[in-house]
C-alpha cells in the first residue's frame, strides 16, 4: 500500500502482547498498516536496531498545580510535558485540583487556561476531589464524567486535601453511580500529625525525618481502609504510588477476595532510599528526596518487583510533582529550612520513568519488554479510557517511541528538559535510552532534540473506564 505519510522501517515492534520485526506506517497521524514490505512514504525512518513501542502513558503527573500558599511548582503544562516526551511519553494525565470551597467545573475550567496551547504531548485531566460537597458529586461530578473527565483522585491526608472516612464512602458512591474511576492516596492523616508532632518535640527535624514520620505502617492502614470503603461501596478503586510490602500486599489480599483494586507504583520506589533523604549528614540536600509516600528501603524493592511481576500493579507512572531546589520557592527555601513537614512534597521524574524501568526491569531480567509496554502505556490507556492511546495497530494514533534498548547513559539534569532545577537521579546509570518520540505521526523529539511545538499536544475527553462502576455483588450494586 502507497501513500503513506511515514513509514518506520525494519525496526523490531514491541506491544503489549507480541515482538516481531514488520514496518509501520502512518497516514493522517493514525497507524495504518503494520507489516512487512509496506509501501514508500513522503518521510521514512530507518529504525534498524531500535525497538518501535508504543508512545509513553503516564497517568500520574502533577503540572501548573496550586501548592496552598507554598512553594510554586516548578513545572507548568509547557516545561513539563516538554520533559515528558523527551522521556519517551506522548501523553499525560496530570490533575485539576479542586481547592476547598471551589467548584469541581470552576477547577476544570481554571486548570484547562494553564493548558490550552502549552502542551508538547497529548494530555487529559483527572479530577481531585477536596469538596465533596452534594454539588459537587450530584451535578458537577456526573456532568464532568459525561464531558470525558472520568476518573477522579482522593487524599487521606494532607491538611487542605484530606477527607474523613464518611466524605470517602461519599465520593466511592457517587463515583459508582457515574461511572468515575477513583484513585486513591492511601496514607492515614491522623497517624501522620502523631508522629510529625511527636519527632518535632524530640528535635528531630531534618528532611530524612519525612520518612520516619511516615512509615509503611501508615500506607498499610489507610489501604486497609479505602479497601474496606471500596467494598463497602461495590466500587472499584486504584490504589496509587504504592511504596512497599506493606501496602501492595493489602492489595494483593484484596485482589485475591475477588475485588476489582488495582495498583500502581512509581520508579522511586525500585530506585531511590529513605537514606537518600539523610543527604550529607542530614543537611538541607535530603530534601530533593521528599516525597509522599517516601522511598523504603532495598528489601521494599524487592517487594515491589514482587509486586509488578505477578500482575498486583497495572500501572508504573511517576508521580511528577517537582518543585525547585535552590530559592525562595525551593524546597530548602527559609520555612522548610526550620522542620521537614515544611519542604514542598514532591520529585520530578516524568524523564527517567521509562529509562529506570528498562534498565532495572529489562535489562536486569525482571520483566520482558512486553511487560514493559503494559507497564508504561497500553494498561494505562486501558484503565484510563484513552481509546485511541497504548497500541501499534491499524485505527490508533501513531504514538510511538524509537528505542534503543542498549544505549547506556547517565542520568544529569541537563537531559531531563523540566523546569526543576534538579533531578533526584544524578548521576543514576541506565542501559536504554528513547532515540526518537513521535506524537500522531510527528517527530516531536530525536536524538534528545525537542523538535515539537509547545502548541502541538491536544486535550483528550476520555471514556469511562472498563474497570469503572459497581463490583458485581456490591451491597449497593
């Protein structure tokens, strides 16, 4: 067949389920035809040697996101989604957040004035529920839910975010009633100020006591607990940024009762240590490791491989939430500088999740490169209503990434592309490396050139979930 607008030659297709060497070509930034021998295009790419994926999902990013009166975020739509495709990705769900006392419509429409024309990949919104008042889940909810915002987040903790078990059961029924996906922050608020208060009594104040503050015991409980509320409810549930044993084996339990929980874990957690937050002698520098909840330990990797390799996660994402460093709006600004429960909460990552993945997953012999793509894009757009996102076949959008699976780099802050002025991998050796991203057709990043437009991502209404609605059986079914 002629006619084609692109045509990736002799490169070695890798989906979720099938490896073969074929070409694939394009027309009107859709795939085409995948197959052998495919006709000339206008543009053509040699990828003899490379893998050809699909285009990188992450499902779990934080961009242009109000941080109540603290430090501002360090990436907006363009430097953030900038950072994602030149990490491979070519779409990105990151969240509209509803402060207290706002409408949930009000927040969609604030957060999509940050968006609109300042995208570099494709991207759609979660919503975050901080105001489940009966507006917000009667009419803004089922209304948001039909417009293509179909799934939603909740906290268990934080001060501006957290709702009590009643808002919880609340939100769950609502979510079931129109068909939202709920993801969940599983980390006990009460709990949590306990231990704050209790180490800033006994002077325990530098970064490295985040963690000590929020130990795995804290996640196990309050996944204990949305599990019960999903059960509860009939409601499926996403449990996300899983840590440790703990926890993924909370899920695992429920899984193995039937119950529709899923699971998601981020590169931190197979990477980085508590011990990272002690930087030199428990100085200010520990703080680039701050994040909710906090990397574990080595044997918490190894349950987290556990984890990802029996199927308890679906999906591997990186909770991009990054803040500056150095400054006024840095993480070691003048207020975190007195007590670790003021250093702004949150890592860039969206660059690195494919690479450490690869490296530490594939490379190490832990999954196989079709896991690999499950992983990090087709159950993403599965879980997450992307119809058209996660797959190399004829009718999807031409999303891929050119993989070189051998290339070996280390890890530096000049290759991450995002407004952060760090990256907590410094210095972090990887074996493979995304060589080229395309965006529905378009070559948007080669050889680590940025060759998109800040304008060229586009807004993704998304259907409900398959996963979404009642559990058969639930008591409110």
């Amino acid at each position: 067949m002629d006619g084609f607008d692109l045509v990736i030659r002799g490169g070695t297709v890798v989906t979720a389920s099938d490896t073969a060497v074929a070409d694939v070509g394009v027309r009107g930034g859709v795939i085409a035809a995948v197959g052998l021998e495919l006709g000339r295009g206008r543009q053509e790419i040699d990828a003899a040697g490379l893998l050809v994926m699909p285009g990188g999902i992450d499902s779990h990013v934080h961009l242009a996101q109000p941080a109540f009166g603290g430090p501002a975020m360090a990436d907006g739509f363009e430097s953030g989604t900038r950072s994602a495709i030149a990490g491979g990705n070519t779409t990105v769900l990151p969240f509209a957040l509803q402060g207290r006392g706002e409408s949930l419509r009000q927040a969609v429409e604030d957060y999509h004035r940050q968006a609109d024309g300042q995208s570099y990949c494709d991207y759609g919104f979660h919503l975050i529920v901080a105001n489940p008042s009966a507006a917000t889940l009667g009419q803004d909810l089922p209304a948001l839910v039909a417009a293509g915002y179909t799934s939603l987040k909740i906290f268990m903790t934080y001060d501006d975010l957290v709702l009590n078990d009643r808002e919880i059961l609340e939100v769950f029924d609502a979510a079931g009633e129109c068909g939202a996906l709920v993801m969940v922050h599983c980390e006990g608020y009460d709990a949590i100020r306990f231990m704050t208060e209790k180490l800033e009594r006994s002077g325990r104040m530098a970064p490295y006591y985040h963690a000590v503050s929020r130990p795995q015991t804290v996640e196990r409980e309050a996944a204990h607990r949305a599990i019960s509320h999903a059960e509860l409810t009939g409601v499926p549930i996403m449990i996300v940024h899983v840590s440790g044993r703990e926890a993924m084996e909370q899920i695992r339990w429920a899984q193995s009762r039937g119950l529709k929980i899923m699971g998601e874990t981020c590169t931190q957690y197979i990477s980085l240590t508590a011990e990272d937050l002690k930087g030199l002698n428990m100085d200010e520098t520990g703080s680039k490791y701050v994040c909710s909840p906090p990397p574990r330990d080595r044997p918490s990797w190894d349950a987290i491989w556990n984890g990802i390799q029996t199927g308890v996660f679906q999906t591997f994402s990186s909770d991009h939430c990054p803040f500056y460093f150095e400054g006024e709006m840095g993480k070691k600004n003048p207020k975190a500088r007195t007590g670790f429960r003021w250093v702004p909460n949150g890592i860039p990552g969206v660059a690195v999740r494919m690479p450490i993945l690869w490296s530490e997953g594939v490379v190490k012999g832990r999954i196989t490169a079709n896991q690999f793509v499950a992983l990090t894009s087709t159950n993403h757009a599965r879980i997450y209503g992307l119809t058209n996102k996660g797959a190399l076949a004829p009718g999807y959008d031409a999303d891929i990434v050119l993989w070189d699976p051998a290339r070996k780099v280390t890890i530096t802050q000049a290759l991450m592309e995002h407004g952060a002025d760090y990256t907590p991998w410094e210095g972090f050796e990887v074996t493979g490396w995304p060589q080229a991203t395309i965006l529905r057709g378009e070559v948007v990043m080669e050889g680590g050139r940025i060759l998109g437009r800040k304008d060229g991502g586009r807004f993704l209404p998304r259907a409900v979930s398959p996963m979404a609605g009642r559990m058969a059986g639930a008591p409110l079914d």
